[in-house]
C-alpha cells in the first residue's frame, strides 16, 4: 500500500486523492500508518461485504506463499 505522511496529505492533497483513487493509500504519523484514504467504491464494497479477498488455511499456502506471509509478518513485528 503506497504511504504518505500526513505533511504530504495537507501539502499534495491532489497527489494523495488522485492515488486512493487508484488502490487505498495508508496516512501515517510519526512513520507509523495511522489512517486509510480509499474511493467510496471501494468504501462500499467492504461495507456490503462484495469484498473478493478470501481465507485459507494454512496447510493449503504453497511454501512461496508461506515464506511470503512469514516475511511480512516479521517486517510488521519489527516496524511495529
């Protein structure tokens, strides 16, 4: 998710809407994401449960997809 701090967010607001437009874009303070800016479209797709995400378990990820989860949990823990 492409970050912007909340200096940018009152600076470049057109750059910021213009990019959640595209995909959400995370607003951070401090370095630490804190907020999300997402297109109503989008908006509601989560509120009305159209989201295409989906669960699995564990045992179905490919060892590419774990090591992939696994790395990302570890770069979350340290930045957290």
């Amino acid at each position: 998710m492409r970050q912007f701090s909340s200096t940018e967010l009152a600076n470049k607001t057109g750059d910021v809407l213009a990019a959640a437009a595209q995909r959400p874009v995370a607003i951070a303070r401090h370095g630490k994401a804190r907020f999300v800016v997402l297109s109503t479209e989008q908006f509601e797709r989560l509120q009305h449960g159209m989201d295409t995400r989906k669960s699995v378990h564990v045992s179905d990820l490919s060892d590419a997809e774990a090591e992939a989860m696994i790395d990302a949990l570890q770069e979350s823990i340290d930045n957290d």
